[in-house]
C-alpha cells in the first residue's frame, strides 16, 4: 500500500488507520473494553512509564479510537490526532492543556454558542482573561496580542453568521509576534474534506465530529489534531486528567464507518447548498443570505483562496420580526427543527433562541445574530424537494 501521505483524500478516509491484526475483519472490531491484559507486572510498569508502547486502560487509549485517531489526523494533515466523547470535550481538553491561570485568550467574538461560554464563564472563572474581538479585521488581532498571549482561537466559517476569518493571515500576524503562540481553529463547519488549517498555518484543529465528519446524526464526539507532542500532552494532562470526556469505543466504530464517505457527501451538501442559495436570491421573503459562495459576501475572496468549496451550511434573515420567523420555521414540513448539523436531513434552527441563547441580547446584536436569523444545515435530500419545503413555509410571510 502506498505512504498515507500520498494517497488521495477518498482512499486516506477509507483505508487510513485500519486495524493490522490478522482477524481477516474488513472493519477494525469494537474493542469494547474498560481494560487490557500485561504479560507481566514488568510490561504493566513499563507501559506505565511510556518506556514500551501498548494499551493499559481505555481513557488512555483503544485500538478502535486509535483508527480514526489515524484516520482525521491523515485528512486534515496533521502528526497525529485525539479523539473525545464531544466537540465540546475536544475544545475543553485542548484549551485547558494550554492555558493557566494569568494566560490570556483572544477569540473571535462569533462562535458557537457553547464554547462562547466556556470563554466568557469557564476559563475566565479560573483566572484565564478572554478577549473577544472581530478578527475578520486583523487590525483587532494586532492591538490585543500581548506577552501573556497564549492561544488565538476562532471558527472558520463562523456559527451563525458564516462569518470568514483569513487563517493564513491571522497565524501570521500571531506568531510573527511570538511563535510560542498557539492558534487553534475550529474546521466543524467545513470538515477537512473542504479545509485544512494546519496547511493554513494553524497549530490546532478541533472537530465536533458529532457533525460532518460522521454525517449520520447518531454520534457525540470530538477531535483535536496537531503535532504529535502537542497531542500527546493533551492526551495526558488536558483529556486523561481535567475533562475525563474519552471516546467510546462504540461511537469510534460509528465514526469510521461515516467516515468512508465524507468525500461524496460534502460534494452532495455542497451541490445542495449552492442550488438552495440560488432559490434564496429569488426569494422576496429573503431579507440577506449568509453564505460564503455568494460572490458579494464579506470573505468571498477569503473562502475562495483557503476552503476547496463553498459548504452545506448556511443561514438567511428574513423579511420578518421573531414571532413571524418562528412561524416560517415551524411550518417546515419536509426540513427537521433540529440543532446539530452536517447529517443526511435538512436541519433549520433558530440561533438566537437555540444554539446562541447563552448571548444576551445586547451579544446577539454584537455579534450580527439578528433575530430573524435561521441556519440552514442543507442535507442530501432532492434539492427541489427542500426548495419546496422553504417555498411553502414562506407564505407565512405576508
């Protein structure tokens, strides 16, 4: 078999990663085990002391969590990756591995509407400062770095507003004033299927593989991937003793299996995404559309130059005040009310009362979550079958 490193992306998320025992299984087995077995109380010390390699116990690793370990630090390309019980698990390991008290954090000021509030709750409970800015203007980057800087972190499209932040330019501008800095992206919205930050300049990529990455709305889980060192640190101070929020080994099995068509999924939501968007333009129900692939959209050239398409997600504000945009949403039909995103259904929700409803109002505003804003996750459906669906629902609008 060729390198991994040379294979194409379809071959890398099929075969990277599968288990070498001799069983003859064409799917590496659920080790469902809490577990392992020593030859003798020499092995056990050893493996202990990381002087000899070898499974000990499950929080501290499982051949079915080592798979597509493998597996999503091949597609995003990356030394080596960690896998976690959620995206959230993914974010708290890697962050609580980097920062200590008196560090200080600039973010974006749009994320999702969970790790916003592990910014603005969680770390600086414990004496982490936060500092929330526009990075879409690197000018808010520059005047905020300072010594006591340690991670950069932002999403890329931005959860909801698809906002797109310039990944090369950013980890440029934050290591040239000190390599030492860590720049952690998170690449939900895309999978790495549709980009790569560690190509980007990024030091850190964290999945909520929950998504995208296992496409099939039936898994929690996360990932967190860069340099072997970095990962292997993570694994033993910010995952195996801080968070505890270890994989299962039932829900690795799941993952490899959604893995081995991310290709041609992504492919579908992207051709969906862009057919729906063309609809939305016709629409005078349609008051903006937030989207990446529309030529006029803050950070067109941006996504063009560093994400190989345009995504499945999206979101459009509507000519209507709150009430009259829960109406439009709940007279959906064939799209599910649902939050979540990258599964085969299309999923609508409404940010400001769901996934963001952490932001005061005055943070929505902020931020450019409007009231009468919904995201769209398009699924694989037919695409006149959801155009359709939106079309009726419009009607809600007088």
């Amino acid at each position: 078999m060729a390198d991994k490193k040379e294979m194409g992306f379809a071959t890398q998320q099929i075969h990277v990663g599968k288990c070498k025992e001799n069983t003859g299984s064409l799917c590496t087995p659920i080790y469902q085990t809490a577990t392992f077995e020593f030859d003798s109380v020499q092995q056990g010390g050893a493996r202990f002391a990381g002087k000899e390699p070898g499974y000990i116990y499950t929080r501290l690793g499982n051949p079915s969590l080592t798979a597509v370990e493998e597996k999503v630090a091949a597609l995003e390309k990356g030394e080596a990756g960690m896998s976690t019980a959620s995206g959230m698990g993914a974010i708290s390991s890697a962050l609580w591995t980097l920062l200590a008290a008196g560090d200080e954090l600039i973010s974006s000021d749009t994320l999702y509407g969970c790790t916003y509030s592990l910014m603005t709750k969680g770390l600086t409970k414990f004496g982490v400062k936060v500092i929330l800015a526009d990075l879409s203007d690197l000018n808010n980057l520059q005047k905020n770095l300072s010594p006591k800087t340690k991670v950069v972190y932002f999403e890329t499209p931005c959860n909801p507003t698809l906002k797109v932040l310039d990944i090369e330019k950013i980890a440029k501008m934050a290591h040239d004033y000190n390599p030492e800095i860590k720049v952690v992206v998170d690449n939900t919205f895309n999978s790495p299927y549709l980009q790569n930050p560690l190509v980007l300049g990024a030091d850190v990529v964290v999945h909520s593989a929950t998504k995208y990455i296992n496409g099939h709305g039936d898994v929690i889980a996360g990932f967190v991937v860069g340099k072997k060192d970095f990962i292997d640190t993570c694994k033993m101070t910010g995952l195996k003793d801080m968070t505890g929020a270890i994989m299962s080994p039932f829900s690795a099995f799941l993952l490899a299996r959604g893995l081995k068509t991310l290709d041609i999924r992504m492919q579908k939501h992207c051709s969906n995404a862009k057919k729906l968007v063309e609809y939305f333009k016709s629409s005078k129900a349609i008051k903006k559309i937030y989207y990446p692939g529309v030529e006029d959209f803050p950070g067109h050239e941006i996504a063009k130059r560093q994400m190989r398409d345009y995504g499945g997600m999206m979101s459009i504000e509507l000519n209507a005040n709150r009430d009259t945009t829960a109406k439009v949403i709940n007279s959906l039909k064939l799209c599910t009310i649902a939050v979540s995103l990258g599964d085969a259904e299309t999923l609508v929700e409404h940010p400001a009362s769901m996934t963001h409803s952490t932001y005061s109002a005055e943070e929505l505003a902020q931020s450019g979550i409007a009231e009468g804003l919904v995201r769209i996750s398009v699924g694989l459906e037919d695409v006149n079958d959801i155009i359709a669906d939106f079309d009726q629902a419009f009607a809600q609008i007088k």
